[in-house]
C-alpha cells in the first residue's frame, strides 16, 4: 500500500517552452502574461513582415500597392486568371532606398551573389530583418511608425483587431520597450 501525494502535472508553455502548472497558467496554455502577449505580438509581426510593405525593424512604410479598380483593369486588358490574384502596383515610399544585399552560396563554391534590393532608410537591409539597435536609435519615432503601422493594417484587413493605444504605451512603458509585447497588448487589450 503506497500513499499517493497529489503533485501539480508541469506542463509545458507554448511561447517560451518553459514549465507551467495549470492552475498559475495564463490564457490556457502560457506561463505568464508576458509570454501570452509575446505570442500574439509574434503573430501580428509575421504578418507585418510578410506584407513587405513595412520595415520590420522601424516599422515605416517603405511600399504602397495600389490596385485600380477591376473595370480598370479590364479596360487594360489584363486577363480573369491575373486579375484574380492581381494585388496591385508597387510604389516605393520616401523611406524606401536601395540595398545591396549579399548571398553567400551554400554548395561549397564560396561564391557571393550582391544585388540590390528595396531597403529602409533606416538602414535595415532586408526590411524583414529585426535590428533591435536600429530601431532603439530613435525610439520617440519608432513609438510612432509601429503605431502607425498597426492601425494602418487594421483599417485595410491585414490584422482583424484595432490597436489600442494606452494599452500599446502602458505595455511599452511596463516592458521597458518589448515591442513585440507591446504589438500583442495593443491588439488584445481588455
Ligand atoms: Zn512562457
Ligand atoms: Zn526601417
């Protein structure tokens, strides 16, 4: 006969893949607040960087699509099958410049390949790229661009959830400019 001491089951969060037990567990499966709001923000700027649009480091806007209207692209005669999945005319915004960037092959011939590339004034290379010093040169500014960019995005449909600002300032002011944080904060404030 052995006497069973119930002990919490440890599980395991889904953003930092620390311990959790379910009774101090956040949003169902998160160790904390923080790694709750850090998960959303992640996801919000996936989709921010796959936009190209914006600069994933200052988060301005270095492109616009424009897309006419469907009769005018009729009138242009651009075929259905185009059409269909036809997003638009790109424009470079002013904080748009050109980038050389280098790709260093892989199969052993040590060869580099530059080209150039749309790249932010910022001086991000690959506007996908994340550069935490970049973007803490001038935060004043940042705090701007990324506001600028949530709201922008939720207006045209990219992010289904408006940004909230003094939730978006408290969690920057709380985190001490986790912006990635501060994304899923303004996005699912309470
Ligand atoms: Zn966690
Ligand atoms: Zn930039």
């Amino acid at each position: 006969m052995s006497a069973t001491t119930p002990h919490p089951e440890t599980y395991t969060c889904r953003h930092c893949g620390g311990p959790r037990e379910q009774a101090t567990s956040v949003g169902g499966s998160f160790c904390s607040e923080r790694c709750l709001y850090q998960h959303r923000g992640e996801k919000a700027l996936r989709q921010i960087v796959s936009d190209h649009r914006w600069c994933a480091t200052c988060f301005r806007q270095i492109k616009t699509t424009h897309r006419p209207p469907e009769s005018e692209l009729r009138s242009m005669d651009v075929p259905r099958h185009i059409r269909d999945v036809f997003i638009g005319f790109q424009e470079r915004t002013e904080h748009a410049t050109e980038g050389v960037d280098i790709d260093e092959r892989t199969d052993g011939s040590s060869r580099r390949i530059e080209y150039t590339r749309t790249s932010c004034s910022c001086g991000a290379v690959d506007p996908c790229d994340r550069h935490e010093v970049l973007r803490e040169l001038d935060p004043a500014e940042t705090i701007q661009s990324l506001w600028r960019c949530l709201n922008s995005l939720e207006r045209d449909g990219t992010l289904q959830r408006r940004p909230e600002k003094d939730a978006y300032i408290e969690a920057l002011r709380d985190s001490d400019r986790d912006w990635v944080y501060a994304i899923g904060r303004a996005l699912y404030a309470e």
